[in-house]
C-alpha cells in the first residue's frame, strides 16, 4: 500500500513536475521565441538606417562632384557622380524590400525616390550647361541647395520612423524578457536547475543586445556629426571659401571624403589663383597698347613705356636703350638718370647688352657694394632683383631694364616678354616716322637746288642759239633723208590700210557675237518661258492631288503627286542652274563680299546631307577644327558650290565615306581650303579635262549608271573664278576623288563683276558684339526681395510690375503705384520678370536693365516676343544712356536714373495713355492704291484707323500734320529719294521713335535688306499670309491688348472679316492663255474656292469672251500667246470704256527685268510669273476682289 502511495506520490509528484516543467518550458520557449522575433525586428529597423545612410551618402557624393566639376571643368570630379544614380537605386531596392510590410514607408520611399531622380536631372542639366560651355549661375546652385535640403528632410523623415519602430521593438523585447522571469520564477522550486539555465542564459542575451545598440545608437550619433560637418564644409567650398578644411581624417569613408574635398578645395584655390594672373597678364598688355596708341616723338614713346612698365610690375626703377648700330643709347629713365658711362653701351658690354646679344631675358639677383643704387629723398637702397628684356620685332630694336627692392614673380616675367614685341613694334614705328619727315625736308631742299639749276639752263639756253646757226648746215642733209622718210611713210600707208581692213572685219565679228549673244538670251528667255510654262501645271496639279482636298485618293497615289511635284521642283533647279551659267557667261552674275563664320557654313551642310548620307548608308564627316572662324565671301555662292561638290561625292560612292575639310592652305595663311573626299568611284585621268565642260560627264554613254547633266561642275569651276579662286582636282579611278576649292580668306579687295561695292553689314557686327553686351547689363549681386501687393490682388485690380534691384528706388516705385491707386509687384532679378508678367498679367511693366541674372535687353526680348505679353507697355528706367535702343526693341518711353520725383507721374500717364487710347492711327504709303485699299479694309476690322499716300514725300507731309502711330511703306514705289526721305524722317525730332514697317511684293537682296534694315522695324513680303502678319506686327508696335484684336463683339467688323474670308466665293474669273494644261490647272486650282472659270486661248477669243460674260470680275492673262500676245491684248481691253477698271493680272514665264513696268505700261493691274504660286496668285486675287463682295 505505501508501496503504491509511493508509487501514487512519485507519479503525481513527477507528473505534477513534469506538467510544471513541460508548462513552464511551453512558457519559456514562447517567451524565448518572441524575444528572438522581437530581436529580428530591431535588427531588421538597423537594417533600413544603413541603407538609408547609406543612400544619402551616394547623393552627397554626387553633387560633391558636379560641384567640383563646375568650378574646375575636369572630368576626373566626375567618377562618383558618373555611378552614383544606379549606387542609389540599388539601396533603393533593398530599403523597398525591407519596408514591404510597412505602407506608410513605402509612400516615403516613393517620395525620396522622385525627389533623388529630379535631383540627379538637375546634377546632369549642370554638368550639360558647363560642357556646351555655359556659365551656371547662383540661382542654379542655390535650386540645388534647396532641392538637396528637401532631399535631407526626406530621409530623416524615414529615420524618424524607423527610430520609432526600434523603439517599440526594444520595449516589447524586455516586456516578453520580464514575462520569462516571472514565469520561471513561478516554476523555480520543481525546475530550479533548468530555469536558472534558461534564466541565465535570456539575461546574457539581453545585455549582449543591450550593449550593442548603445554602440549602435552612438556610432549613429558620431557619423551624422561628421557628415554635417563634411556638408558645412563643402557648403563653404560652394560659396568661394578655399581655405577651410575638414580636420577628419579618420580612416573610413567619411574620412576619405574630407580629404577629397581637403584636395579639392587646394585645387581650387590653385586654379582660380591662375586665373586672376591671366587677368592681369591680359589687363596689363590692353593698358599698355593704349599708353602706346597716337604719334608720339620716341622719347615720349620711351617716357610713357618705362613709367608703365615700373608702375604696372611695382619696380623701383627702370631705364629703356634704344639699338644704334652696334650700341645701344639710353632714351628715357623711370626713378634713375644714367651717368656718362652708361648713356651708351656696346652690345654684348654688361646685362643689358648681353639680352640684346642674346635675344632673350637676362636676371640679375647678387650684387656688389658698387653695383647701382635706388635713390630717394631720404638716401639710397640696393635693388633685390633686376632683369633685362630684349625689344625684338624682326630684329632688335632696343631693350629695357628693371629694378625692384623685391623680386620678381614668374607672371611678371611673362608679361613683360609678352609685352616686350610690342614696345619693339612701336618704337619701330616711330623711327620709321621719323625718317619719312627727314626725307620729305630732304625732299624739299632738293626741290630748292632743282629750282636753281633751272635758272642755269636758262642761261644755257641762250648758248644753245648760237649754236642753231650751226645746225642749219645740217639742213641739206636732213632733206635728202626727209625724201627717204617719204618712201617710208607711203609703205606704212599701205599697211594702215590693210590694218584699218581686219579691223573692219573684227568689228563685223564682234557685231556679230553680240547678235550671237543676244539671239542667246532671247532664247534663254524663250526657253525658260516653254519650260516653265508646262511645269506651272506639273507644279500646281500635283500640289491639288498631294492635298487630298475631296480625300478621294490612297496614300500610293499621294505619295506619286508628290513625286510628281519633286520632279517639277528639280526640274525648275535645272532651268535655274542653265540661267546661272548664262549669267555667268554674260558676266552678270552678282557677288556679295560678306564676312561669314566656318560654323554656319558646316551647320547647313551637316543639316542637309547627314540624312542623305545616312539613308545610302556611307559615313558623312565635316572637319573644321583647323578652320578660321570668320571668313570674307559669298556665302550662297561658296554654299553652292560646296552643295555641288558634296552631292556628286555622294552619288558617286557606293560605299565608304564622304568628308569635308576645311583648313588654312599650308604655304599660305591667306587662302583657306575646303576639301571634299570620297571613296567611290573615281575619275579615270583622259576624263578629268571634260568633267568642268557643260553637260560632259565622265561616262557619256548611253548605258552610264549616274544620271546628271554635267552643269554643277562647270558652275561651280565659274563661281570659284568670280570668288578668286580655284578648284583642283585629284583622283585615281576605282579609288576615289578629291575636289579643293581654294578661296582668300579675305575675300578680295576687287570689285564685284557687277562693279556694285559690297555694303558693310552693320547688323552682322552687332549680331557678334550682342553676348558681350548682355553680360554687360548683367549685376553680379541679388538683392533681398521685396514686400510687395502680390498675395492681396483681385481679379479686378489693375497691377504694375516693378522690375528693380535697387531696392530703396523700387520702394520709392511702390510707395507711388500705390498713391494712384494700382496693385505692385516687385521683381529683383531679371530671370522672374516674364513668368511674374504672366501671371500677374500687369497693365505696365517699370524695367530696369542692368539686373541680377538676366539683362533688362533680355526681358524685353522675352516680353515682347510672346503672345500674351508683348502688347503690356513697357517703360525702361535705367543710369545707361540707352534711350534709342530701348525704343526700337519696343519700350513706350525710357527715363533716366537718377530719377526726378516728379517726372514719376508722367510714367504712369504715358501707361494709361496706351492702355485707354480707343484707336490707333497707321499711315500707309503704297503706289498701288488697291493694295493700300484692301490693307486699310483689314486694319479697319481691328479698329485700326489708316490713311493712304501714294508718295513717300507726301506721307512726310501728312506725319507733320496728323498724329500717326506707325507707318507701313512699300518699298517698290517709284521713288529714287525714298532712302532720303526715309533717312529725314528718323532725324526728324519727335519722328525719331516711329514705328515703320516695310511691305513689299519683291524678294530683296542681301543688300537691300540690310539698308532697309537702317530705317525700318520689321519687313514683311506679300504672301497668301502676309495681312496676318501684318496685323501681328503692328499689334506689337501699337502696344494692342490681344482681347482688342478680336473683333467678334464688332458687328460691322465680324461682316467685314466674314467676306473677306469669303472674297472669291461666287467670283467669275477668266483665264486667258494659250497652253491648256495651264487652263486645266489653274482651274481645278480656283474651282476649290468656289469661283466660275471661262477659258480663252488667245487674245482675240478672250475679247469675244469678254464681250459674252460682261459680269467678268477679273482677268488672269498670258503675256506670250500667238496670233495676238498679252501685251496687245491689254492694250484692246483697255480701249473698251467698259473694262477700263476690270482688274487684269498679268502671269508672264519670262522673269527678265523690266517685265513688270512693261506689263503695267500695257494696261495690267499687277504682275505675276509662272510657274505660278498659288498661295501668292490667291493673294493678289483677294486684293482685287475685296470690294466686290
């Protein structure tokens, strides 16, 4: 029985300690299992601060090297940066695996990812902008700054999170450690043993894991403290501080970064140190040149030279020799008078003879106690250093010599032998001046002795009478010999008449070369009016079907029109190209000597075949870098001829390459080369002679594989000629060919073959001189804003922008908007001003022009340039005397600083004088006085009021009687003067300002278009287009609000524009011409526009016709017809009293000159040649119909 109590107790007692143990050890294992989750927690929270440390150190490591390379321009700053994008990425991916479950962080992370990606755009936009060799500028570093700040506040942001996170872990950590404890003390008297192990063991866990994330959390706190003081100091490298570096120099990541920036920064410092000595260098040679500058005696020269020199280098003394011979002769001193023995000096005899024999810069840095002396005043010094430099142009000229109480620096040892040929140049000049005054008075004194000797012969003379007597003996024998000369002259009697004979029959053959040559022209003329005449159909039907108006054709079948019009295109190029040649025969062909830049030329050229080249799959390369920049030529004529030659290199290679050359002739500096190379197929050498024939081709056979007439050569080797130069040959069959056109690269100082003297381009110049007169007006320092009115305007408030770093003068603006009842915005810097006018879109615009960042000039090209700003009246103020600049470029008025007070008020009145003013008034000037009718028709429907004046003389006389906004001039007119006139009214007080805009029908030369360019604004060339144009441009001068050119609130003006719309509708016209294909045309060409055709193919049935359809609203008439030409057809219709105003439009093939006034002389309302283009036909059609709708 005990046996079994025993039995009973050590069971229950086993089974109670068993179920104890198994529950405390169920207890401890999920307590021990939750403590180690918890730890995977905490590690896990490590894990996201690593990455995104690490993350941070990537971008800052980036922008470290851009911004070393923006200040030093090597590309070596760039290998952290060139890899840290992808290096960000990949702690990207890792941190957005580790946040997976956390959603929250996953929206940050999108975030920073975002905000990391437009931060690497900005990195890559600088490290663009400073290799296309633009300058970044303060507002692009402090964008990054700012961009980098959101960046920082971003990832701590995440940190702060996952901060929290470790936080709670930590706690749950020790709450399910605290849990152990309870529950194995609990279990302590059955599994004592067991729970001290486990016991034991928890605790030594935790207090590992305790420890380590106290070493964690302050490694945490050290590294963040270095890398702001890493970023303080980078900061202060970014401002311009060199000097200051990171004392960190641990060795580990953070430690090599403070030395790279340690490196960097003495980098800097070395480079702009450098710099700043080229300034000087460079200052201190223009300074010089301007000491130099006038006729001045050689010792003055000397006295100005050695005064500089002593000053410029900070030397104590100095002297300048001049070469006599074989010594040399002191000229002028700085700080020292030389005694006797130094006045003169044999070459080679002490330092400075010595640099004269040796030809280079001597020093002298030992002396002894009788070595010369610096006097003062006070007593003397001894020099430290003194130095000797040779005067050498193509031979010594002289030399100088400097002394100075310190040493001298290697830069001033530079700028003194850079300046050194100089100084050699001028006294050069002045000698040889010199000796051209001592031999003009030389010239003179023997002038003096010739005038003596002339009285001696006087005297002589009278001996020589004496002697006549003697001669008359001789008289007998000169008879007998005059008697052979009588002989003599009958034989050269007999031969002048069979001179005067071949010089009958060379008149006669040069007679009939000019009857040659006209019957030529006259049939150049005849066959361009034949060939033209059947492409104006090709030209105009093919541009009806490529147009698909009723959409009725496939896109094969377009695709065939337009090869159509392509065709007729190159075949107009050719008639072109013959006319070319013809001209060239004639010697007609004009040359405009113009300076032109290597760089536009290779542009176009690159443009236009890079693509052609591509597409036959052969390289294309264009090598300039040994060409000068700016040559003298024609620039079409060099383009075409290069365009010749690089087309043929093209068609001619199957395979391989083609390149173009250019590059200074290597035997002389004067002549420039253009080289093109190919690897086709070459020239064989019996061929090369025909290829510069006209119409010869090296294969002439009927089975040759390339297409072409032979005239681009031929052009070309004639162009060549007129431009001065030579195009030479080289080519081996199956190898390949070489064409050199060799130009001056001055172009020439002969004239042009029309004997027209090339104009000076004025605009080209201020075209090179523009990027350099920005940066003028560009202030280097950005003041503080302003508090303006921006954040209280209403819809209805009327705001003026204050565009101003003066702060006080903006405040002063302000205060005064205010007064007179107007909202102001303040602007400080010139790159906010038309994004602030767009926005606030102000009434008028107060502009300064030298401002931070952006140049006024550069706003107001900016405002006026875009729709929605250039009609808001813009008032310039500024210290600059730039009243007549601002004006053309659009300003309404311009004042100057400093600012009167009162003359404040008259800005605001000259605004709202713009803004209130109803109508505008614009004088038109045109000869033709339907074309000035139908402008005048279309500027009335935008409440734009004209008046119309046939002369120029008579609109000067009109804008002294009347108040007129602008002016529109027709450039055609007939009137020799108008240049004059033109030029009266720009020095005309009050007319200075005026608006004028140039409309003309013709295309203008080179030549025109610059002189016109003097006087007039804007130019514009009658097209279809051209009324809309003109409505924009003088909007633009006439400051109109674009709500005002709106005219649909205007019933009358709505009408008005509605039938102008409609002009044609309904309109009969008559097509007089005797080739139907041109009817056919020009028919299916008007019929798109709803108007009624009639046909006549001669003059005769074009009357009869007339006669029928007496409702005919205009006649488009053929001037080269059989039986009865335009010209005698004009002429019959205009004796009909019923046709005297129907307008009749002559279309004529011939485009000689003199065609026009002919055409007008016989009865047509205008002109027009063929092929006809449409757009301009229809502008003409409208201008004479506009009144019949």
């Amino acid at each position: 029985m005990k046996q079994n109590n025993f039995k009973r107790n050590l069971l229950i007692s086993s089974l109670i300690s068993l179920l104890i143990l198994t529950i405390s050890s169920t207890a401890s294992f999920l307590s021990i299992k939750s403590l180690l989750k918890s730890n995977y927690w905490v590690n896990h929270t490590q894990e996201v601060i690593y990455n995104l440390n690490e993350g941070i150190f990537v971008v800052t490591d980036a922008q470290t090297s851009m911004r070393g390379y923006l200040i030093t321009g090597k590309e070596e700053f760039l290998s952290q940066y060139n890899d840290a994008e992808k290096k960000s990425d990949s702690f990207f991916n890792r941190l957005d695996q580790l946040t997976d479950d956390n959603p929250s962080q996953q929206k940050n992370l999108q975030e920073i990812r975002y905000n990391t990606h437009i931060f690497y755009k900005y990195l890559n936009n600088q490290v663009v902008k400073k290799r296309i060799g633009k300058d970044t500028v303060s507002f692009d570093l402090d964008e990054g700054k700012k961009m980098m700040d959101e960046l920082r506040s971003y990832y701590k942001r995440i940190e702060n999170s996952e901060q929290v996170l470790l936080k709670e872990r930590n706690e749950n950590s020790e709450r399910y450690g605290n849990y152990s404890v309870i529950l194995i003390i609990a279990a302590f008297i059955i599994a004592f043993i067991i729970t001290i192990v486990f016991l034991l063991r928890i605790l030594k866990d935790h207090n590992e894991r305790s420890f380590l994330q106290e070493e964690l959390e302050r490694k945490d706190k050290e590294t963040a403290e270095r890398i702001k003081a890493i970023s303080t100091i980078a900061s202060h490298i970014s401002k311009g501080n060199y000097d200051i570096r990171v004392d960190d120099t641990k060795s580990d990541a953070l430690g090599s970064m403070g030395e790279s920036l340690n490196s960097m920064g003495v980098s800097l410092q070395t480079t702009f140190d450098l710099l700043s000595q080229k300034e000087w260098l460079q200052t201190g040679i223009a300074k010089l040149n301007n000491v130099m500058i006038g006729d001045k005696e050689l010792e003055r020269l000397s006295k100005d030279v050695i005064e500089f020199l002593c000053q410029y280098t900070k030397s104590s003394a100095g002297v300048i020799y001049a070469v006599d011979g074989d010594e040399l002769y002191a000229i002028s001193g700085y700080s020292y008078l030389p005694d006797k023995n130094r006045e003169h000096i044999k070459t080679g005899q002490g330092l400075i003879g010595q640099c004269v024999v040796s030809r280079k810069i001597l020093e002298l840095k030992s002396f002894s106690e009788n070595d010369v002396q610096i006097t003062y005043a006070l007593g003397e010094i001894k020099p430290k250093h003194i130095i000797a430099v040779p005067l050498i142009d193509t031979q010594v000229e002289g030399a100088f010599e400097l002394a100075s109480v310190k040493e001298y620096t290697a830069i001033d040892l530079e700028f003194l032998q850079a300046v050194s040929n100089n100084i050699a140049i001028a006294i050069k000049s002045t000698q040889n001046r010199k000796r051209v005054l001592e031999l003009l008075e030389e010239t003179q004194a023997q002038s003096e002795e010739l005038r003596i000797q002339h009285t001696e012969m006087e005297a002589m003379n009278a001996e020589l009478e004496t002697q006549t007597e003697k001669l008359q003996a001789s008289e007998e024998e000169l008879r007998v010999q005059q008697e052979e000369l009588e002989q003599t002259n009958k034989e050269l009697s007999e031969r002048s008449v069979l001179l005067q004979e071949r010089n009958t029959e060379i008149q006669k053959k040069s007679e009939a070369l000019e009857l040659t040559t006209r019957y030529k022209s006259e049939f150049l003329a005849n066959m361009s009016h034949e060939l033209r005449t059947p492409l104006n159909s090709i030209l105009l039907l093919s541009r009806l079907l490529s147009e698909n108006n009723n959409k009725s054709m496939n896109s094969e079948e377009i695709e065939f029109a337009k090869v159509i019009q392509s065709s007729g295109n190159s075949l107009l190029g050719l008639i072109d190209e013959i006319l070319d040649l013809s001209k060239i025969e004639a010697g007609k062909m004009e040359l405009e000597f113009l300076d032109v830049t290597t760089k536009e030329i290779t542009d176009n050229l690159s443009n236009l075949f890079t693509i052609v080249a591509k597409e036959k799959k052969i390289d294309f390369e264009i090598i300039s870098k040994d060409a000068p920049a700016v040559i003298k030529t024609d620039k079409m004529r060099l383009e075409q001829i290069l365009k010749n030659l690089i087309s043929n290199a093209i068609k001619f290679t199957e395979k391989g390459s083609v390149s173009l050359e250019i590059k200074v002739n290597d035997d002389d500096d004067k002549i420039i080369c253009f080289i093109v190379k190919d690897t086709g197929i070459g020239i064989p050498l019996d061929k090369q002679p025909l290829i510069f024939e006209a119409f010869q081709q090296a294969d002439g056979s009927t089975k040759r594989k390339y297409g072409g007439t032979g005239l681009g050569l031929s052009i070309s080797r004639e162009l060549a000629k007129l431009l001065n130069g030579e195009i030479i040959l080289h080519s081996k069959e199956n190898e390949g060919s070489s064409f050199t056109l060799c130009l001056p690269v001055f172009g020439s100082s002969l004239k042009k073959n029309t004997a027209l003297k090339t104009p000076p381009i004025e605009i080209d110049e201020q075209e090179e001189k523009k990027q350099e007169t920005q940066n003028k007006y560009i202030s280097m320092v950005i003041p503080e804003e302003v508090a303006d009115d921006r954040n209280s305007i209403t819809e209805n408030d009327k705001v003026i922008l204050i565009v101003e770093d003066d702060i006080n003068f903006a405040k002063s603006l302000l205060t005064f908007s205010r007064k007179k009842g107007y909202k102001a915005v303040v602007v400080v810097r010139g790159d906010y001003a038309l994004n602030f006018a767009l926005l606030y879109r102000p009434i008028g615009v107060l502009l300064d022009i030298e401002l931070p960042v952006k140049s006024g000039w550069e706003i107001l090209e900016e405002l006026k340039n875009n729709s929605k700003t250039k009609h808001i009246p813009v008032h310039v103020m500024s210290s600059h005397k730039l009243k007549q600049e601002s004006l053309l470029k659009g300003a309404v008025d311009f004042l100057d600083k400093p600012v009167a007070f009162e003359k404040i008020p008259d800005v605001f009145i000259r605004i709202e004088h713009i803004i209130n003013k109803e109508a505008q008034k614009v004088l038109i000037i045109e000869d033709n006085p339907k074309h000035a009718k139908a402008l005048s028709y279309f500027l009335e429907s935008y409440n734009i009021n004209s008046e119309i004046k046939s002369e120029v003389s008579e609109g000067l006389k009109a804008l002294n009687k009347s108040e007129v906004d602008c002016v529109i001039l027709d450039m055609g007119i007939p009137d020799k003067h108008a240049y004059e006139i033109l030029d009266n009214v720009k020095k005309n007080p009050g007319l200075e300002n005026l608006p004028v805009i140039v409309f003309t029908g013709k295309s203008l030369s080179l030549k025109e278009e610059i002189k016109i360019k003097k006087y007039a604004d804007s130019i514009i060339v009658k097209t279809a287009h051209s009324y809309q144009r003109m409505l924009d441009e003088v909007s633009l001068f006439l400051h109109l609000v674009e709500e005002n050119k709106n005219p649909d609130g205007k019933k009358d003006n709505h009408r008005k524009l509605n039938l102008l719309n409609n002009i044609l509708f309904d309109k009969t016209v008559l097509i007089v011409d005797d080739d139907v294909r041109n009817i056919y045309s020009l028919t299916k060409a008007l019929e798109v526009f709803k108007m009624n055709v009639i046909t006549a193919f001669d003059g005769k049935e074009a009357i009869k016709m007339l006669e029928e359809n007496p409702n005919t609203d205009i006649v488009l008439l053929d001037m080269m017809m059989p039986n009865m030409d335009g010209y005698e057809t004009a002429e019959k219709i205009r004796s009909n009293s019923k046709h005297l105003t129907l307008p009749l439009i002559a279309v004529t093939a011939k485009a000689m000159t003199g065609d026009r006034e002919k055409c007008i002389k016989a009865g047509a309302s205008d002109y027009i040649t063929k092929p006809v283009d449409i757009d301009q036909l229809l502008s003409l059609l409208r201008v004479w119909l506009y009144d019949k709708v």
